[in-house]
C-alpha cells in the first residue's frame, strides 16, 4: 500500500510536536490529515485517539499519528480499536520495528519524551518500512485484530 494520506492528533502536550511532524510530512509529499489539537489548551487524549482511529476505518488515511505527553495514555485508547495497531516508539528502531514485525499503522510518540529530532527520525523512518510479512509475523498481526 501506498501511504498518501497521514492522519495526525495530539492532546495539548504534543501540539506543537505534532506542527512540526505535519510540516515534515507536506515537505516529504504527503497529504497531512490534521485532527487538532489546535491549541495548547488542556484537552482530553483519547478524544483523539477516537478520531484517528475512525480515520483510519474510515479510508480517510492509510496510517496515522498520535502525541501526548509520554505516548501511553493516546496509545492505550488507540489500541482500544481493533483496527488500529498504534505503536509507541522511543527511537527509529522501535519504529522500524513496529512496521517491519508488527505492520503497526500508527505512530505514537511522547512529547515529553522525545526531541522533535528523534520524532522526526521515527516518523520517517515509520513511513519508509514496509510490513516484512511472512507466515511468523503474518500469523502474529493476525491475532491482533
């Protein structure tokens, strides 16, 4: 598959990481599908995670994006979809990781925990891995969802 379209969320914590991801993502040629946050008033994380969730069911985008402050509270509610294999990742080999063994169609990423530096390497790094397959990986994302 073909990644063209990239949903992103964030609570207040990752806001403006999550500006500086979608900049990345339109230098990079991919259309950003922004859900807010829109401000670093305080919200609550898993009305976002809702949202990208239902994107991604939706066809709206093939992967997403998800940023609170450490990464657990936004992935916790993700994975709560059956659809959506959220991935939290410190650095570009848990992201790596993620997609080649997990096929995880969503990046999570706390904002109080990694540079922008380092979330940018994952979400490159995320978008360019392809799903490595195979019967052993296949059968395990199988039993996910």
């Amino acid at each position: 598959m073909t990644v063209k379209t990239v949903v992103l969320a964030s609570d207040h914590a990752g806001y403006q990481l999550k500006a500086e991801l979608k900049d990345l993502l339109v230098k990079r040629g991919y259309e950003a599908l922004d859900l807010g946050a829109n401000s670093p008033e305080s919200v609550d994380y898993p009305d976002f995670a809702d949202a990208v969730a239902a994107a991604i069911r939706d066809g709206r985008a093939q992967r997403g994006v998800l940023i609170c402050g450490t990464g657990v509270g936004i992935s916790m509610a993700a994975n709560r979809h059956r659809h959506v294999r959220a991935a939290l990742c410190t650095d570009g080999t848990t992201a790596r990781l993620s997609r080649e063994h997990n096929d995880a169609n969503v990046l999570v990423l706390g904002a109080r925990v990694v540079g922008a530096e380092v979330a940018k390497d994952c979400l490159t790094t995320f978008l360019d891995t392809p799903f490595e397959g195979g019967e052993r990986h296949s059968r395990r994302v199988g039993k996910l969802g």
